[in-house]
C-alpha cells in the first residue's frame, strides 16, 4: 500500500471511529498488525487527533461559547452552562490520572490482535447491556456530579485497546438512564478535554524524540480526519434514536470474533 493511500485510509478510520462507539485506537493499529504498514508516528497521531479535536469544537462551538462564558462570571451552580462545564471537567478526572499512572504503557504500543479483540467483546457486552438496562429517561440537564465522575470513570477504560472512549462514556451515560442522544452528546462534548490532554501528552512524547516531518501527510491526516469526523458526529446524532446501540455492538462482536480467529 502507497504512503498516500496509507495516510488517507488511517486519517479516515481516526475521523469515522473517534466519535462511533468502535474503538479509534483498535481500528488505527490494525492496518499494521494485520498487513504490516508503516508506522507515520507521534505527530502523525497528533496531526489527526487536532482534526478531529477541532471538529468537535466546531461542530459544538455554540455550547463551548456558552460555557465559556458562564464561567468568565462569577461561579454559579444554578447556571445550566457552567454546570455543564463542571461536569465535563469532573468527568475527565478519571482519564487524566490512569494517564499520568500508564503512561508509558500506552505510548509503548505493545498492543496484540489477541488484546484488541478481547477488549472489543467484552466492552461490546458492556455496551449492549447498559443500551438493555438503562432507562433512556435523562438529558445533561439532569445528570449530577457524581454521575459525571462515574460516566467518566467509564471512559478512563478507553485506555485499553478495543475500549472505545467513545464507547465506554455512552455505557456510563445509559447506566445513569440518560437517553440516547443525550449520552453521545457529553460523550461528544467530554471529547473535548480528553483530545486536548491527549494531545498535550503526545506533544510532550514528541519532544522527547527526533523525527523528520513529512508536511503533506500531516495536512492530510489533519483535514481528512476532521471533515469525516465532523459529519460523522452529524449523522449518528441524527440516527441514534433510531438505529440504537445494536449494530455497533454487532460490528465489534464480528470483529472481535474475526480478529481471535486469526491469533
């Protein structure tokens, strides 16, 4: 495979899956585990996760304008935005620290066929059980800080491969009974400052290490990965309700399924 096409096809899987509850880390790695391409490296991973950070951003501006302003005022619990700031905050606690505890381990790479499909069934049953279990009756409006710790604590999983950071907040979200488009919207939203650390922790890898930069393939990973995460965002937000949490949970059994038969 061409480098171009290698680039476009990765920049792609990281805008799909980002914001699908499939896991983007499985999906980025297998093209090297399964054919052996080429690893672009850390600016590569940061080039595409700015794109789709950037998506987000835009695609939810007017919540992040609101928010930012509620918070420039005095502090005030009764204002729904800078509630839903400090939640979003809260529910990023969880993954900042396991990050700070692994690290290494997750920057190491040592990620296996066998590990991606593991997690992927496992987390796919968690996924389908809160989807069976919740009761779908909230939105954000409703959700408390502890809820917001737990839904976050969800998605700290999101450091194992096959995980779904996604994923794992729209588990949390059902299981406090927030319906289904209210639970991919804070998943969306908590994107935000988990991209952003991410980022910043990738940046910090970077500076550690010497690499030579190919400016197309990060232009290239960067637009691609934001245009298709962005649109990506748009209809899964206008197709929930309707389509639900059970094709994807499908999707990641099948591929869970075929991936441990080729261990």
């Amino acid at each position: 495979m061409s480098d171009f096409l290698l680039v476009v096809l990765l920049a792609l899987i990281q805008g799909l899956t980002e914001f699908l509850p499939i896991s983007s880390s499985a999906h980025l790695v297998l093209p090297n585990l399964l054919l052996g391409t080429k690893d672009f490296g850390l600016m590569f991973d940061i080039a595409t996760h700015a794109g789709t950070l950037l998506a987000v951003m835009f695609f939810f501006k007017n919540e992040l304008k609101n928010i930012l302003q509620a918070w420039f005022k005095a502090p005030n619990l009764d204002d729904q935005n800078y509630f839903l700031g400090l939640l979003l905050l809260v529910a990023t606690l969880p993954i900042i620290l396991l990050g700070l505890i692994f690290g290494e381990e997750v920057s190491a790479r040592n990620i296996s066929i066998e590990q991606i499909a593991w997690f992927n069934l496992i987390f796919a049953i968690a996924l389908l059980i809160a989807y069976r279990m919740g009761t779908r009756s909230k939105d954000t409006s409703q959700l408390t800080i502890w809820q917001a710790l737990f839904i976050g604590s969800m998605q700290a999983f999101a450091i194992l491969p096959g995980a779904s950071r996604s994923g794992m907040a729209i588990t949390g979200a059902l299981l406090v009974g927030m319906n289904l488009t209210s639970s991919a919207k804070f998943a969306f939203l908590l994107a935000i400052p988990t991209i952003l650390g991410s980022v910043v922790f990738l940046i910090v890898e970077l500076l550690q290490s010497a690499q030579v930069y190919d400016y197309l393939v990060l232009f290239l990973g960067f637009t691609i990965s934001g245009l298709v995460a962005f649109f990506t965002m748009r209809f899964f937000l206008q197709l929930v309700e309707k389509i639900g949490m059970v094709p994807f949970v499908a999707y990641r059994l099948a591929l869970g399924v075929f991936l441990l038969l080729l261990v």
